[in-house]
C-alpha cells in the first residue's frame, strides 16, 4: 500500500511539473502605451509609442519621423524573449532596427512591459509600456 502511494505520489508531481509552462511570461492581450528610445553611438531620440498584442498578433503605432517605425505581424514568447515577426513591405530609406520586429528581452509584471534588444551592432532599441 505504502509503495503503491509513493508511486501515485510520484505520478502526480511528474504530470504537474511537466504540466507547468515555465517557459513563457503570462503576456497579457492588451493596449500598451509608452516610449520608445533608440540610443545610438552619438545619441539618442525618443518617441510615444502604442502597441496592441491580440490572439498572438500585434500592431505598433509610428511617428513621422519613424521614432519608432512601426510594424505589425505575429508574436511568439520564448522564455524572457518576445518574438515579432512583421509583415509589412518598407522602403529602405531608414533604419530598418526602427521597426518592431525580431528578438527583444522583455520583462512583464503584469502592468509594464519592457522590450529591449541592442541590434546588428547598430544601436539599443527599447520600449517602456504600460498596459492600458
């Protein structure tokens, strides 16, 4: 009897720990609205940016000066990684790091999300937002 509850014991926390999803941050679908600030070798510029992140898609405003560009696709979150995947066409008239696309670290606490990636040697790309 005592075996057969060690092994049922045992079953248990291997269905739970495999059952967890430790790997992803609990992204919540929303509005996020905050800066931008891209930081190059000689300075930096600043811009309001609002992003939406819906059933794994995500749209993200621009500026005329394209502080940030913008974009839109899908996202995935991997570990303390989001994931974009634009697919909008662009002209190649501009720094194409501007655009959220590609690899950032993020971190969430349920209200701020900070993105951040330092991309091709090029410059550090970071968004400061707050969920709406």
């Amino acid at each position: 009897m005592k075996k057969t509850n060690i092994v049922a014991f045992l079953f248990l926390m291997v269905s739970f720990i495999s059952g967890c999803k430790k790997d992803k941050m609990p992204i919540q679908d929303g509005i996020y609205t905050g800066t931008f600030t891209v930081t190059y070798s000689n300075g930096s510029q600043t811009g309001p940016v609002t992003i939406e992140l819906k059933n794994r898609t995500y749209t993200s405003s621009s500026n005329a000066n394209r502080i940030p560009a913008g974009g839109s696709g899908t996202f995935q979150v991997n570990k303390n990684k989001m994931i974009f995947s634009d697919d909008k066409m662009w002209t190649a008239d501009f720094d194409w790091n501007l655009i959220l696309n590609g690899e950032y670290e993020a971190v969430f606490d349920g209200k701020k999300l900070t993105l951040s990636a330092n991309k091709n040697n090029v410059g550090n790309y970071r968004y400061e937002l707050e969920k709406q």
